[in-house]
C-alpha cells in the first residue's frame, strides 16, 4: 500500500515526487518507458522555476549544465529588453537539455527515497472511501491512497477518469530543433533578415558555435506527431527561405501543434491530474514545463498534508482552484501570441502596435510577468498587495530567505519578535531576525513561498496557521 502513486517520470511527476518525500510520504513512480527520453531538446526555465528550484536547493545543480539568456523577448518573440528593476536574483532564462531536468529531477526525488519503475504502463483503475487501485499492462495490481496522473497530453489517467479535456485541436505544426548549417553566418543572417518580417514560425539563430535553433513551419498535421528529420527541415526550409541552409548534424529534432486543451477538473475523489495531463497549448512563450513544475510544488505540501493527516478540510481543494485559473491564463496567453505570429496582414499590424505598447515599461513588465509565472497572485484573501504572491529571494541574517525553504515547510518571517508557531512547530518554522529586506512586520510563507498572511497579532495568526497548516498540536 502506497501513499501515492504518481504516473509519469516526467518533470512533473519526479518534481511531484520529490515534494511529497519531504514529508515522509511513500511515492511510487510509474513510467511507461523503459528509459529516459534520450533526443536532447533544449527548453527554458524561466524565473519563477528557477525561484523554486532554489527554493528546494536544486538551482545549482541545474546551472551546471545551462546556458543563460536574457529575460527577454519571449511573448510572440517580440524582441525587446527586458524591463528594469525585476524584483528576483534569478531575472533570466537557464536553457538546459530537458532530458537533464528529468535526470536531475528524477535522481533527487529516489535520493529522497521515491521509487522509480520503468516500463510501466497503467491500463485500468478503480477508487473507492479508502484509496485507488491501480492495474498495469503486465496485469499487476496496485493499492494506493491517491493516484496523481502526470502523464502528458494524452493522459491515460485523464482518460480513464473520463474528464473532459475542451479546448481546440491541431490546426497548425511546427518543427523545431538545433542542427549545423553548411553556409556562412552573414548569408543566414541576411536571408533571415529578409524573411523574418513576414514569417514569423520561422528563424536560424545561433545556439553555440556553429549550431543553429531552427523554426520552420510543418508542411502539414501529422496524426500521432511523428519525430521529423532533418529531410523534412530541409524541404521547409527550400518553401519558405528559398534555400535549405546545408542544415545537417542535428542535435535534436521535435515536432509541436497548437492543440490548446484544459481539463475540466484537476481532481476526482483521491485521483489528480497535474502538468501536460491537466493542459496543453502551442510551446510559444516556453510555459509549459514551467506550469508542470510549479503545478507539482502548489500540490506536493497539500497532498502530503492530507496524506499525514494534519490537512484542513479544504486544503487539497485549494490546488485546482489556484493552478486551473493559472493555466487557463497561460492558455489565453499563447492563443494570443499565436494570433501575433499570423502573416495576416490584421495579425502584422497587431503585432507592431503591441510592439509600440511594449516600449513602455509598465506594459513589457506586464507581459513579462505572465509568461514567467512571477505575476501569479493567488485568491487567498482581502489584504495587502503581496498577500498571495510569491516573495522574492532576500537576503536575511541566516543567509538567504529560500535557503530556509529547502525542507518544504511554512515559514513565518517574525521582525516584531513577539509571534510563535508553537503547536505548528512540526509543520511550519520561525525565522525571527529578517533584517530589513521584508518591509512587513510578520508574513506567513506557505512551503511553495507565496505568501499566506500578513500583520503582527498572535491571535490572527493562529486563525491562518490553523487554515493553512491544520489544527495546533498544543
């Protein structure tokens, strides 16, 4: 008997993991595939990833196999900088071959003592007042408290629970990937000059010496999104630029739609859905690993609440009604810079007004914000501005403010020096000496580091503490 079994070993699930082993709670893995993916596509993490990833003290550990960029350019690839004063140490964009974030991922959540079986499908379940049975392929049966399906786009867990999964199909496919060119830089460089005004699903940009990102759009709808090679790249190329480049040598090759797709409900009885299983929409803007991630941080502490017994009765509800608004936001979003990318001239036009709206500082920070999950404000409640949000990392007497956050805990930033988390002590910690980065009197920081409560009475806090964190042990 498990306490959770998740589906999928993707970054989701092996994050989802990970947070769930911090609170001692039994994880068991189910992938499908026999081993890891091995074609090295390269995606974005971007700020607020990072954020928790150096929450958990894993950001390092991803660093050393990254390339930073600027924290720019990334709605509708609108090339503008990025806008002064962001409000994070981590301001830029780390691209990191996603099957190393799976690597990583994955191997931090078994040295917290998750177990991993590969080559295990699921193919049946059935949940009752006390937990879910699973059955795989090979028809072995599986006892679990909560099974959480984070399984990709075409989730069977999504399926077998029969919610529905609205939204709009394939109508467009990309192909994307990082190859060598046999031509000289300034002839890419020109052509694509030439072109990029009116294409814009196509780019050659350099991505390392003598390598190139390559955007082209597909000659059509595959049915099952079969893997492209580089004779597909090539033929696209000839139909838009004229010329093929001499691309060859690929490093990785992918094929993307826009299929834009958000599940009904996130949760069923003691069955969830999280990342690719819960929505789906076109990769511009780089989101989508993103959103998996921190779908799986927002659940990981509410899962394990509910598992240890300490949860408020309402607790495990919180994760739809925060993340579901989140994604259908990001949905919207990519719709919309799909629109932008159009070469209908209404779409041009547009997009060169909204160009003109992003020279001001207020608008860019804006857009900025939404793609990198920094603006994220959860509804928790009537109060000051940041209550809700995510706080920034700061420096503190102790170091800095995340380092404190690595063990998946509350946390209450206490400057008055007056406040306890007495009979919460096993859940939640006290930092009593911030110094002055916090300019609130106290803040109650949730395990995922948004914050939960905001003022200085005891009383007050002992009400949010008992709704965030369950009853008091005194």
């Amino acid at each position: 008997m498990f306490d959770v079994v998740i589906v999928g070993c993707g970054p989701t699930g092996a994050m989802l993991a990970a947070e769930l082993r911090l609170h001692d709670v039994r994880v068991l893995v189910l992938e499908k595939e026999t081993a890891p993916p091995s074609a090295v596509r390269i995606v974005g993490l971007h700020i607020r990833s990072l954020e928790v990833l150096a929450m958990r003290g894993l950001l390092d550990r991803m660093l050393a196999h990254g390339r930073r960029r600027p924290a720019a350019g990334f709605f509708a690839a609108i090339d503008k900088t990025a806008p002064t004063g962001l409000d994070s140490p981590y301001a830029y964009l780390l691209g990191i071959p996603q099957p190393v974030i799976e690597r990583l991922l994955a191997e931090h959540a078994t040295d917290l003592g998750a177990q991993v079986r590969r080559g295990r499908a699921v193919t049946g379940l059935a949940q009752d007042d006390e937990g879910v049975t699973v059955e795989l392929s090979d028809g072995e049966q599986l006892r679990t408290r909560y099974l959480v399906g984070c399984d990709g786009g075409r989730s069977t867990v999504r399926k077998l629970l029969g919610v529905g999964f609205p939204g709009e199909p394939t109508r467009n496919e990309t192909l994307m990937g990082e190859m060598e060119a046999g031509v000289p830089p300034e002839e890419i460089a020109a052509t694509v000059a030439a072109i990029g005004g009116a294409r814009h699903r196509f780019w050659v940009r350099p991505a390392g010496v003598g390598v190139y990102s390559v955007v082209v759009p597909a000659a059509g709808v595959s049915e099952r999104a079969q893997r492209p090679t580089i004779e597909d790249f090539a033929q696209q190329l000839r139909a838009v630029a004229g010329t093929d480049f001499g691309v060859h040598s690929p490093r990785w090759m992918s094929r993307f739609g826009d299929a834009t797709r958000l599940a009904e409900r996130y949760r069923v009885g003691r069955v969830l859905l999280a990342g690719d299983a819960a929505h789906i929409h076109p990769p511009i803007g780089g989101q989508g690993l993103n959103l998996g991630v921190q779908d799986a941080v927002n659940l990981g502490w509410k899962l394990a609440a509910q598992v240890r017994g300490w949860a408020p009765d309402t607790l495990l509800d919180t994760y739809q009604a925060e993340r579901r608004p989140v994604a259908a936001d990001v949905l919207d979003n990519t719709r919309a810079q799909t629109q932008l990318l159009s070469d209908e001239p209404g779409a041009r036009a547009v997009r060169r007004l909204l160009s003109e709206l992003m020279d001001f500082d207020e608008v860019n920070r804006h857009l900025l914000e939404k793609i990198t999950g920094t603006g994220i404000r959860y509804d928790i409640g009537e109060g000051p501005d940041l209550l809700g949000r995510r706080l920034p990392d700061v420096d503190v007497r102790q170091g800095n403010l995340y380092g404190l956050l690595h063990r998946g805990r509350g946390l209450l930033v206490d400057r008055t020096g007056r406040l306890t988390v007495e009979g919460w002590s096993d859940r939640v910690d006290r930092l009593a000496d911030a110094g002055a980065a916090v300019d609130v009197p106290c803040l109650l920081l949730r395990p995922d580091g948004h914050v939960a409560w905001i003022g200085d009475d005891q009383r007050d806090l002992d009400d949010h503490l008992a709704r965030w964190f369950g009853r008091s042990m005194r």
